[in-house]
C-alpha cells in the first residue's frame, strides 16, 4: 500500500491557499481541509448568538456550544454550522472584520485544532490555513508557504466578493488585508510566520494551474522517495 502524505499550505490572506489546496487535493486524491472555514464558522455563530467579540470566555463558550464540520458534497467541501451549509455566508465582510479576534482565543483555537489533527491523522490530506506547518502539523511531510504583493490579494480578494454580488471598493479591501496580515502575525498564539522547512511559493504572477502544478511536483517527489 503506497504511503499517502500531509501537505500544510500556510499564507497571508488572499494568498490563494484554499483555492491552490482545493485544486492539489483533488489532483492527488486526497482529502481537503479548509481550516480557514472552521475559524469562520466559529466567527458565524459568535455573531449569530449576538456574542461580544471581546469577551473571551463567552466567546469560547459559544464555539464550544457549536457543531462545526466538513463535508464532501459532490466532490466539494462544505461547510457546516449545526447541520446547516453556511459555506457562502462565511465569506462576507462581516465574518472578515472579526475573524483575527476569534481566532486569537486559545480555547477557541484549542477546540477546532484538535478537530483538524483528528482529520490529518491517516494522512492523505491537503490542509490550508495560516499556522498549519507551525502548529497543527509540525511534522507534515510538505510545508508550504505561499506569498503575493499586497494589490494582488486584494484584487482577487474584490473578485471573490464580486461573485457574492458584494461590491467593495480595492482601496477599502487593502486597508481590511493589511490590519488582517497585522494580527495575524502579531497574535500571541499560532501567528503567522513560515516554517523553517516550508517551501516558499510567490503567487503574485502566478495562475491558479501554475501554482498548483508546482506544488503537486513537490508533492510527488516525496512521495516517490517515500514509496522506494
């Protein structure tokens, strides 16, 4: 039986992770985990229980309360809040502001990083995020970190809202990047930063293929040494 690998994707915001980890994991095969989704999910229901953000232990309390999986559905993953699929309404600006705050409470990252190690454990997955390759896999056979100028993410970043029928201005979008990039690699738990083994990838001028083909060699040149 040929060995099956963990590959962690880690970056900025509108670095192209979830997209470039959706892509590679049906090109492998293997099993997709959007860890980004969950922290999302978690922002959903704080909101929808008309939590204050800023009260840490209700928060906690609140994401405890709640059941958050994944599913495959027709070859996608979905996102799901006590059986409901909220996989559109976890993209908004709204879920954007606050995400940082929620994600940065220990009990709340301790809850959905345990999820996701259960998830990893047999191997055979593609999970993306921002502290994937530092804290939930340290040990993932591939670590990658994927970069792109700060225009670029926020163009891609206006593209997907405009899919959602939600117009926003690139101006407003870089400024929301910008603060999310700031508490994400000041937070005092799981910041973001670069595993000292990732590979780094520069997406700026890169397509979707591009970036995916690359790490997809990366990903059979492991597993070819692996498989001797």
């Amino acid at each position: 039986m040929q060995k099956r690998i963990r590959i962690a994707i880690d970056g900025p915001a509108a670095s192209g992770k979830s997209t470039t980890a959706r892509l590679l994991s049906k090109k492998l095969g293997y099993l997709y985990i959007d860890t980004g989704a969950m922290y999302r999910a978690a922002t959903l229901a704080v909101l929808r229980a008309g939590v204050d953000v800023y009260d840490e232990q209700a928060v906690e309390r609140c994401v405890r309360e709640n059941k958050i999986t994944l599913r495959i559905v027709d070859g996608e993953q979905r996102t799901y809040l006590n059986n409901e699929d909220v996989s559109d309404l976890i993209r908004t600006p709204e879920i954007n502001r606050v995400i940082s705050i929620i994600s940065s409470y220990p009990g709340v990252r301790k809850t959905l990083i345990e999820q996701q190690r259960i998830l990893a454990a047999q191997g055979g997955v593609v999970m993306d995020g921002r502290d994937i390759g530092t804290v939930v896999l340290p040990d993932a056979e591939l670590k990658v970190f994927l970069i792109a100028g700060l225009e670029e993410r926020a163009r891609r970043r206006q593209k997907d809202l405009a899919r959602q029928g939600i117009e926003m201005s690139l101006e407003a979008i870089k400024e929301e990047i910008a603060l999310r990039d700031k508490l994400d690699s000041e937070r005092a738990l799981g910041p973001l930063r670069r595993a000292e083994d990732a590979r780094v990838l520069d997406t700026t001028h890169l397509t979707i293929e591009q970036q995916v083909d690359i790490i997809y060699r990366w990903a059979l040149e492991i597993l070819q040494e692996k498989n001797k």
